[in-house]
C-alpha cells in the first residue's frame, strides 16, 4: 500500500515541541482489520440511543435506571473509555473521540440523533467530560441536513461546540454533504491514530466511492478543520 505522507510533528519553537494525531483514510477492505477494540454503539441497552428499543425493554432500562443507576450508566455503549476503539455507519449522528495522552486515556462516542437525545445533549457533554476531564485532543464528525433528520445538526452544533471550548487540538469533519454516505472509524492511542473509512455516492452515479484524496474530502463534508498538529494521509490498496 502506499500512504501519501503529511507530517505529523509541529515545532513551535526551541523548548515546544506538540504531537499530533495521524488520520487515516482507507477503503472498506482495508477497513476490516480495524473493526477492533470496543464497538461504540448507540443502539443498545444503556446508551443514549435506547429509544429505538422496543417499549417494554425501554420500561426495563428505566426502572433500572431508578434503581441502580450506576449499574445503568456502567451499561451504556454510546460512550465507552477504551484505548482501542471502532464505531460504524456514521450517517445523522454524531461521532467521535477525545484524547488525553497525559494520562494515557481515550473515549468514544456515538450520538444518535434523536429528540430523546436532544433533550439530554448536555448530560451527553457531561458524561464525556466526567470521564476525561482534561483531554488534550479530539476528533469529531458527523451530522447531516436532512428534512427527515430535524436534530441532527443542532445535536451535532451542540456537542462540537462544547469540545471545541475545552480542548485546543480538534478535528472537526462537519455535516456529510451527499444524502447516501456514511463513515466508519476506528481509534487507537497505543499509535495516537484515526482510521476512517467513508463511503459517498453522488445522486447522479450507481457505484459507491469513498473518500481517497484531498478534494473528495473537501467535497463530502461541508467543513473540513483539520487542527495544526494533526496529519491526514490517505492510504491507497
């Protein structure tokens, strides 16, 4: 495979050296041998994505809930602390990760885009936060606008604006701009490196296509913030 380098390390200056996060872009085979580490998932019991469940299950989580809370938050799959981990068909959600190298701790999420969620985005901010107070970097993507997806982007809006307010070096990947692309991502902090596959399919073509290069990037999302410390390379079969 080739890898089109960017560099990955800033000099400031003589005594400030800054690190940053190596992003990824491959296809979708190259992609299965990252879908490892925890599954960040927002569809099962616990997470933030519950309402999709069925009603009696969604009864059994509140009663849990009440009863034994901290067994209930332990439960949740939209936001996992993990040093490995991976979450798939990003479309209306949002996603992402924060990082703190100091402490050698890294966490995912998965947000869907719910008025359930909407109502709850700042227990989903704080739930982040509580669990890596002092992140030194992040990765956030996501949302799209869509007349069937009205919370998408307010929740996408919300959540990016709070990590951008706490953390400095931030990766901000804005509102899929094609109706049929989705985005699968993995994390590891043993390497420091995203991994990202997302697929796009313009409505005047059949065959789907994923992001291989500078301009398709440009083109999928319809903000691309890529924080001065981070590399982006797009690694070719």
């Amino acid at each position: 495979m080739e890898i089109l380098p960017v560099s990955k390390l800033k000099v400031n200056n003589r005594n400030n050296i800054v690190f940053g996060s190596r992003i990824n872009f491959v296809d979708s085979k190259m992609f299965d041998d990252f879908r490892r580490g925890a599954y960040v998932d927002f569809r099962k019991e616990g997470g933030f994505g519950a309402k999709s469940l069925s009603r009696a299950q969604k009864y059994k989580n509140e009663f849990e809930q009440m009863i034994n809370p901290q067994k209930m938050n332990m439960s949740r799959t939209d936001v996992i602390l993990s040093d490995e981990f991976y979450t798939e068909g990003v479309r209306t959600c949002t996603a992402g990760g924060v990082i703190d190298l100091k402490s050698g701790k890294c966490l995912g999420f998965h947000f869907y885009d719910s008025l359930d969620n909407m109502k709850k985005v700042d227990e989903m901010i704080a739930n982040i936060f509580d669990k890596i107070p002092n992140p030194d970097g992040a990765l956030i993507l996501g949302g799209k606008n869509l007349k069937c997806s009205n919370y998408s982007l307010p929740i996408f809006e919300k959540i990016t604006e709070a990590i951008l307010s706490k953390i400095k070096r931030v990766t901000v990947l804005r509102e899929h701009l094609y109706p049929f692309s989705e985005t699968d991502m993995h994390y590891s902090l043993k390497n420091d490196t995203w991994t990202i596959y997302s697929m796009f399919r313009p409505v005047t073509e059949i065959k789907e296509r994923y992001i291989s290069s500078k301009s398709d990037l440009q083109n999928c999302f319809r903000e691309v913030k890529i924080a001065a410390s981070d590399s982006v390379n797009f690694i070719k079969p």
